[in-house]
C-alpha cells in the first residue's frame, strides 16, 4: 500500500523571502539560535498552510479576502497569504508590530 501523499508546502514570493530574510539577520546578531528558530517557524507555517490553507484568519482591517493571516508560533511575526493558488502563496513575513496596514495596502494589486 502507497502511502498518502502530503500536500506541497506553500510556496514563498520574493518578498516574503526577502522579509524573512532580513527578520532572521536582524535576529542573528544578537541571537543566532533564536533566529533559527524564526525560519523553521515560517517553514513549518509553509508546510501546514500547504496542508490546509483556510487554517489562517481573515483580517479585513489589514487586507481583504481572500488574503489570510497566520501567526508563527513563539514570534511575533505573521504570514501573510493567499489560499487560492495551489499550493498557497505567502506573500509576505511581517512583524506583529509594524503598520500592516500601509505596508499591505496595495496588497490586491501586487498580487493579481
């Protein structure tokens, strides 16, 4: 018997990978360990997204629909994506404390 073929991961654009990126740098001067941490947190996020892609919630202060939002577990960064490309697309890896609002604005023009 075959076993069950798991759904691909959500798949990273360049600027969620950039913001991610500049996150983990940030964090690696003064903790290396922790920044390990952050990118295993968006890859497990990537692979669950991938998996079951309305786990997010729909923020419509920030963005609207379809785009959802994710929290990574032990940071305060939230993944932003979108659960109708298959697989999803995480669109952007923004801290908690930021102005999501400004920075996702033009959110549903970037992505068509």
């Amino acid at each position: 018997m075959t076993p069950a073929r798991r759904p691909p991961a959500a798949t990273f654009t360049r600027e969620a990978l950039a913001d991610l990126r500049h996150a983990v740098g940030w964090i690696a001067r003064e903790d290396p360990a922790t920044a390990d941490g952050l990118r295993i947190a968006a890859n497990e996020a990537a692979r669950a997204i991938g998996e079951h892609p309305m786990i997010g919630a729909v923020r419509t202060e920030f963005a609207p629909e379809p785009f959802r939002f994710v929290v990574l577990r032990r940071f305060p960064y939230l993944v932003v994506y979108a659960p109708d490309r298959q697989p999803p697309r995480i669109l952007r890896v923004l801290h908690a404390s930021q102005d999501l609002a400004a920075l996702l604005a033009s959110l549903s023009d970037d992505y068509q």
